[in-house]
C-alpha cells in the first residue's frame, strides 16, 4: 500500500501534474524538547543538535520496547507527532520517511485518493474523468477542507465510542479496576482503563487528600504535603465513581499508584481537605453578589 501512493506521487511529480500530497510535518522543537526531557527522565537519550530523523525516533521506541517504560515513551511520542493533512505542496511525510507521498489505494472511502486517480488520469490523457482546471486551482482549498472533515470524523468516532463505553460501564459504578495515566492537566489525571481501553478522568477532589500542583512543562502533579508524583504512564488502580452515558464522561477515584496505595497528605481539623484559595474567593464572590441583590430589593 505504502509502496503503491509512493509510485503514484512520484509518478505525478515526474509527469509535472498537480496532485494533492499526504503531508506530515515533523514535530515542533517545543513538543521535541518536552519528549527528551520525558525520556531523559527514564534513562534514554534522544538526538539533539542535529536535525531530527524518524530513525531516532524509532530507536528510542525500541530501547523502551518491553519495559516499564515501554508505554510512557510510546505515549509521548505519538502527542510529540503533529496530524498529518492534505496539501498541494511537497513537504513529504516524516513519519513514513518519505519525500513523496500520496493518497491513492482507497478511491471508494476518500477524496484525496480519488483526486490523484483523476490526475493519473490526465497526466497519462486516458479519459475525460482526469483533474479540470477548475480542480487544479482548488487543490489547495480542497485539500484543507478533506482534511478539515478527516478530522470532524475522528472527533465524532471517537465521541460515539466514547459514549458506548460509558453506557456499557454506567452498572459498573463502585468497580475497582486498573490502567495507566495518559494524560495530566490543571483539573485533573486522565487514565486508559486495562479492561475496555476507555479513557476515565480523575478529578483533583478525587485525588488523594491533598492539593497538587500542575507543572504543564513536565507533564505531571506534585502533592504538596507529600511529594507524590503522578505523571504520564504511571500504573493506577482506581475506582469507577460516576457515569453520564450521554456525554461519554467517566469520573475516577484514585486507589494506588504504582502499586502503592494514596498517601493520606494533610487534613483540616475538621478532618476535611483544606479549601484552595480559589474556592474561598469564588464562595466569597458568591456572598458578596448576594448581599447586594438584597440591598437592591
């Protein structure tokens, strides 16, 4: 397949006719520097000072292959990739290593394929189906717009999965289960559940029992009372708290990390976690709102 779209753009190249390429830009040097740093942390080292090539990318996953490290990389290196899209010009594909490379093997399913058969089709003057002048000036505009409903398909896939599995997991609640951290940010830690491969969030209020802060360079939460860690590809054992089949939500409790059970962190006396600043000053705003209608009235 992947020998057959090579052909066919070279093909295209060589005959000077327009044709919509399959493009894949090579990661940011921002998202290249936060994967070395992941896989610095776990003991690997990833070209720098030269320019990047897919093959050091594909040794780093090799040496994490078959160990505990294995899914972490492999993670951060598909969120360090950029999408890939369709376009007129000749940029090549980095994840393949390919300088030219076009969609041509699935006419029926996809546009762009359908686009270089027509162009085939006149640089080689086999039929009147071949590209119109009209197409060639809109190549440009039509391959932005495949790639932008390419992308609204994937959305709306993985949305209905999404829900399907919520809707499957909805008379589970209370069911302990495990998987691996896949994803951190300010509110939270999502996780890939082992079982079904679905993806759960872990809000902060069910995260231990102290606060954690968000370091977004890293990628990870840091508990302020203890030290604890929690960062991406991490084991987990959490508990299925709630379900809302209609949006496709889950909500987690965290359990263990890493086959250690949460640390109890610091309590209130009232044996309450203590209230973040943020929620005192929004309660505080709440009041103050409050006061003022009755004043009004």
């Amino acid at each position: 397949m992947v020998l057959a779209n090579v052909a066919a753009a070279e093909t295209l190249i060589a005959k000077k006719t327009p044709l919509l390429f399959r493009t894949h830009e090579e990661p940011t040097p921002e998202k290249l520097d936060a994967l070395r740093e992941t896989a610095a942390a776990s003991g690997y080292t990833l070209a720098k000072g030269q320019v990047l090539q897919t093959a050091h990318l594909n040794r780093l996953l090799d040496q994490a292959a078959g160990t505990d490290d294995a899914e972490l990389i492999n993670i951060s290196t598909l969120r360090s990739m950029t999408q890939a899209y369709y376009g007129a010009d000749q940029i090549g594909h980095f994840g393949l290593a390919l300088r030219s490379y076009a969609h041509f093997t699935s006419p029926i399913r996809r546009y762009a394929d359908l686009v270089v058969h027509r162009a085939l089709i006149m640089a080689h003057g086999w039929g009147k189906d071949g590209l119109s002048q009209h197409d060639i000036a809109d190549l440009e505009a039509t391959g932005a717009h495949i790639s932008d409903t390419e992308r609204r398909s994937m959305i709306a896939e993985r949305d209905t999965t999404d829900r399907y599995l919520a809707a499957y997991l909805s008379e589970r609640v209370g069911t302990e289960m495990t998987g691996r951290i896949s994803g951190v940010a300010r509110f939270g830690a999502f996780v890939k559940l082992d079982e079904t491969g679905a993806d759960g969030l872990i809000p902060m209020r069910n995260i231990g029992r102290e606060y954690f802060h968000h370091d977004a360079d890293a990628g990870t939460l840091m508990g302020s009372d203890t030290g604890m860690t929690i960062g991406l590809g991490q084991r987990v054992t959490v508990r299925l708290s709630e379900v809302t089949p209609v949006t496709g939500g889950i909500a987690l409790e965290l359990l263990e990390i890493d086959g250690d059970a949460m640390p109890q962190g610091r309590q209130s006396p009232a044996g309450r976690t203590p209230r973040r600043k943020g929620a005192k000053a929004k309660g505080k705003k709440a009041a103050t709102k409050r006061k003022v209608t009755r004043s009004r009235r």
